[in-house]
C-alpha cells in the first residue's frame, strides 16, 4: 500500500509538473479591413472554387483552426470567435505605426483589473494579435526559374516562358503583437513571413493561393511562433534575473 501511494504521489506531481509548464496563448486575430491582398480577391475564390465574398472568412478560419489545431505539450493556441475578438476591436486599440508594424496594439484603454479579468477567465499567460494579414505578389527568381527549366513545366510555366515573364507566386505576411500577463508587450513583428511550401512546377498555377497550400503553411506559422514566443520568454527571464 505504501508503494503505491509512493507511485500514486509521484504520478500525481509529474501530471501537475506537465499541466503547469503548458503555455496557453489567446489568439485574437485580424479584422476583414486590416486583410489585404495584391491578388484579386475572385482569382483566390475561382482557385479554390468558391464565392469570393467566402475568401476573407475562409483564411481567417482556416489561420484560426491550425493554430488551434497545433500539436505541442508546450502551448496551447485559444482562438477567439470573431464574437469574442470584437471585445477589443470596439475598444479601437489599433493605432498606424511605422516600426516594427504596420498595425500595432495600444492596450492603455483597458484597466489593469480588466485585462488581469480577461486574462484569468481564459487562464491564459500570453495575449497574441495578429493585427493584419497582407498577400503580396512576386516574380520567381532567376536561380528558381532555371530549377523550374529543368524540371516538367505546367502548362501556366510553359505560357509564361513563351512570354518571357517569370511566373508570380503569392507571399503571406502578418503583422502581430504579443502581451504577457502583466500587460506588457513581449514581442512585436511588422512583415513577418509566414513560412511558406516550396512551390512546385505542376502548382504554378494555384500560385500558392489553394487552400491545401496555405492550410500546410499556417501548420509552420503555429510552429514559427511559439519558437519567436520562446526566446521571447526566454529573454523576459535574462532580464528579471
């Protein structure tokens, strides 16, 4: 009996350990007016078959969903409903800025007991803004374009071979903000990109704007952010000690 209280106690204290050292992360993500895209937004909806008016709702739940769905005993990405996210949006705590972001986040509108309140409800340690979303568009580089040549071409690099242009391929950058407990600003990113797949000659032409491309890339965005989250923490704790 002694023993297995022994194991029971120790189970018990790894299982609090684990429960602890999971960072949870409320996600408030970006508004439709702070959405924007070098693409035209029915070339987006006619690639990935449906109404344009469906875009901006479908990236916003499809950003939302990996983000949740990341895999990590590490952290936890909570992603409030566009209900929920409207807390802050009425607060108007979006201010131009010109270094590091595009958008920023002014939180000096919210009390103290407010955010402590917000950030106890969703036993959350961190507050991240993603703040604006931009698609932009480039040409393939000369060093692509000559992999490109060696391999099968789609009938899209084919045809913009014969018009000697090099093909354009879509780049997602976010602006974002991240808040600790404490209502300070840990980390701040303006053009931050989105780490995107390889594009390949036979998906030219989906210009890395299908949504099965851009729903493996937001899986790399969850990643990339909680490692820029770490060494921000980890800076946070140089600095105390």
């Amino acid at each position: 009996m002694k023993y297995l209280l022994i194991v029971f106690s120790f189970l018990l204290a790894t299982n609090l350990s684990a429960q602890k050292a999971t960072t949870r992360v409320v996600v408030c993500l970006y508004e439709r007016l702070d959405f924007n895209t070098d693409f035209p937004i029915s070339e987006i909806g006619d690639i990935n078959k449906i109404d344009e008016l469906l875009v901006y709702d479908s990236l916003r739940s499809l950003l939302g969903g990996q983000l949740a769905e990341f895999s990590s005993q590490e952290v936890v990405f909570e992603v409030l409903t566009p209900n929920e996210s409207y807390y802050f949006e009425q607060k108007g705590l979006k201010k131009e800025m010109s270094n590091p972001s595009r958008k920023g986040i002014d939180l000096n509108s919210i009390s103290d007991r407010e955010f402590w309140v917000f950030m106890n409800n969703h036993q959350a340690d961190y507050l991240l803004f993603v703040n604006y979303y931009q698609i932009d568009k480039f040409r393939v580089d000369d060093e692509q374009m000559e992999i490109l040549k060696r391999t099968i071409p789609s009938f899209y690099l084919v045809s913009a071979l014969s018009e000697r242009k090099a093909p354009k391929y879509s780049e997602h950058l976010i602006d974002f903000d991240v808040f600790d407990v404490n209502k300070q600003r840990i980390l701040s990113f303006g053009n931050f990109g989105i780490p995107i797949l390889k594009f390949k000659p036979e998906t030219m032409a989906l210009k890395g704007l299908d949504f099965y491309t851009i729903k493996k890339t937001y899986r790399n965005l969850a990643k990339k952010l909680w490692e820029e989250l770490m060494l921000a923490i980890e800076e946070q704790r140089v600095i105390r000690e």
